[in-house]
C-alpha cells in the first residue's frame, strides 16, 4: 500500500518500470506490443509492499516501499530518465521531507530515542561483549556544505576514546579510511573506510617502540586504477556545474552536491551517468545528497561489521551485542544484520521519520555524545553538562 506521501516513490517506480518496458517495446519490435499490454499489472504488482516478519509495520501515513530496493532500480544500468533521479535527489534531502506531528509520533514509537529507552539498553547488554560501531558523517560530526570541513568536537573525541577504552570501537565511513582518521586522531580504533572496502585494526607498538599499522581487508583492491581514472574524468566533466565536488574516497567515489542549485540537478546527474556508462563495474547509488560510486563487488557496511565481529573473534559468539549508530542509507545494511542475526541493535540519527532497519533513533551528533557519555558515566554526564539537574 502507498500513502499519499509516497506519491513521488510511486512516480520513480513507474518511471523506472515504463522506461524498461518501453526499451524492451523497442528490441523486440512487433513482439514489443504485448509487454505494453501489460503494463499495467506489471505496475501492479510492482507496488505490492512485503513487509518482513522481524521488521515492525510502518507507522500510518507513513511510506514503507524498500528504498534500497527502489534504488537498486534506479542505477545507470537500469535506463532510468533523469527526471527520476530528481525526485530521489530531492527525497535524499531533509528539507524536502514532509511529515505531519502524527507522522513523527507513530514514527518515534517504532523508533524510540535511545536515550528514553536507556535503561532498557543497557539490561539487554548486560553480562555481554559489547562492539560499538559508528559513522563519522552526521554521526560524530555534523552534515555541513564542505566534506572537507567535517570536523568532530574535542567534546566528542573525548568521548569516543573513552569508549574505545571500555569496548572494541570501529568507525564505518563512506569516506577514505586515512581521511577519517586525519579527521577522528585516535589511534585505538578500528577504521573502515570507503563503505568498508579498507579496513584497518588499531595502531601497535612493537619493543623498539615502532608503531606498526595492521591492514585486515581491502577486497576492491583490482579497481583502484578504475576508481582513480573515473575519478579525473568526473572532476573535468562536473566542473561546468556550479557547487558540485567530486570526492576521492580511495576505493569509491563521492559526487556532492549539497551546494549544487535545484535547477542544476537534473544536468549534475546526467553528467555522472555519462562518465559511468563506460565503466559497468562501477554502480551508482545515492545518500545524503552526494552520489556515490562504487564497485560492483558484494560488499558494504554489514559485510564489513561482519567481517570486523569475525576478525575479533565473535562470529559465532551468543553473546556479543554489537551497537551500530548511523544517519545515511548505507548504514541500512548494518543495521538490516543487526536485525537478522538478532544481537544488538541499530540506532539511526535523524530528526525526520525514515524507514529503516534501526531499532532506535537520536536527533543529532550531540545526542549521540550524550548516550555514550551516559553509558560511561551514569547520569554524572547529565549532571556534567547541566549542574543544575543535580539539585
């Protein structure tokens, strides 16, 4: 079922499905004909919503088609127009999500704030081996307009090294493993970097004081030349586009266009598709205004909190109770194998009503600082931050 606010999903998937057909319309000739003819129980039976047992039914109002699933549909190979690109440009961008009070209040009881449900967090984690995992953008620091400048808090830094005092700490990020270290400075982690794609353990130092850098995985590694050689022509192709800027994240690239004008979105997206219709290997996805380009090997986030849990001997631990905190689509895969094996949860960082795969949510990076300083802590961090709480 769609609600009136999936009104442009519905376009996108018919977008998508009309385009198709009208492509195979075309191969076939005079055989083409019948596929038009039913088009539309094909449109049908596209919009059939499944709704997976171990998933909580979407709040009333509330859209509940796959978004990894529609967006699987709109990758370059798929011939899908640019028009549609817009409209899943424009649902990527928070000031473009509509919801009404009621939205938000049956939103927020499928997904509570980790913080109202505190207690109930930790009782579940009690007498377990705990895993923090976390993104870095719009997780640990703010969303803001240059990449470049997303810089964490001391406040915050503070915090997670802590962290990684008391549990086994990794940072999953989209950007290029040794940028979000530059960013993040704690030599104690474990960082994946490029989705996952170049995973690295903590920093060690050997007798003679010598620190070493254990490298555990980078399954791409045959596409660096390809990442690379796209990249330069992406730069040179996108560079008529006001605002736009073109990220190397090593393993994957990252197309942003936060500071890009509406107007200029349709070009800005045929300009990608341009470059990556040469390179097959490559696929094209979307998050928090930025495409993203990656290789088409089965990997990302949840592979890589997998292969993390594996490498730090828990694979097949009953009771390690692994935390994801994420904001972008990408960490949907994280926190779909959270739900699948049943050990942890996943919290998504959002002030707007998303579909997802986490159990809870927290507005914002502060808040994120808050929950783990009160899980440190106790409510000497409450105390801490508002003196006043204690009387």
């Amino acid at each position: 079922m769609v609600m009136e606010d999936g009104s442009f999903l519905l376009k996108m998937l018919c977008y998508v499905i009309v385009s198709f057909l009208e492509e195979r319309a075309k191969n076939m000739g005079g055989g083409g004909q019948n596929i038009m003819t039913d088009a539309k129980s094909v449109l049908n039976m596209s919009i059939t919503v499944t709704v997976s047992a171990q998933k909580p039914p979407a709040p009333h109002g509330y859209i509940s088609i796959s978004t990894k699933r529609l967006l699987h549909n709109l990758e370059i190979n798929a011939g899908a127009r640019a028009s549609v690109w817009v409209d899943s440009m424009r649902a990527s961008s928070p000031t473009h999500i509509k919801s009404t009070p009621d939205d938000q209040g049956s939103w927020n009881l499928h997904h509570p704030s980790a913080l109202e449900m505190f207690e109930q967090i930790i009782d579940a984690s009690k007498g377990k081996q705990i895993v923090m995992f976390l993104d870095y953008d719009g997780t640990l620091s703010p969303i803001v307009e240059d990449p470049d400048r997303a810089f964490m808090s001391n406040k915050m830094r503070k915090t997670v090294r802590k962290l990684a005092k008391c549990f086994p700490t990794a940072i999953v990020s989209g950007r290029c493993r040794d940028k979000v270290y530059k960013f993040v400075k704690l030599a104690e982690l474990y960082y994946a970097g490029s989705h996952g794609m170049d995973i690295k353990g903590p920093e060690k130092r050997s007798n003679t004081d010598k620190v070493t850098e254990h490298v555990l995985f980078q399954p791409a590694s045959e596409f660096l030349p390809m990442i690379d050689e796209v990249y330069k022509q992406l730069v040179e192709t996108t560079k008529s586009t006001p605002g736009a800027k073109v990220e190397n994240n090593k393993f994957c690239l990252s197309v942003h266009f936060r500071c890009v004008d509406e107007k200029k979105w349709s070009e800005l997206a045929q300009q990608v598709k341009s470059v990556l219709k040469e390179y097959p290997k490559l696929r094209l996805t979307q998050g928090r205004k930025v495409f993203e380009i990656r290789p088409t090997i089965k990997w990302d986030k949840g592979k890589a909190l997998e292969f993390l849990l594996e490498s730090l001997g828990f694979a097949n631990c009953t009771d390690v109770f692994p935390v994801y905190i994420g904001d972008d689509r990408t960490d949907e895969d994280a926190f779909k194998i959270l739900r699948d094996r049943g050990q942890g949860f996943g919290i998504l960082v959002s002030k707007y009503p998303k579909d997802t795969n986490a159990s809870y949510s927290l507005q914002e990076p502060d808040e994120v600082m808050v929950f783990y300083g009160v899980w440190l802590n106790g409510n000497n961090y409450l105390w801490e931050l508002n003196p006043k709480s204690k009387s």
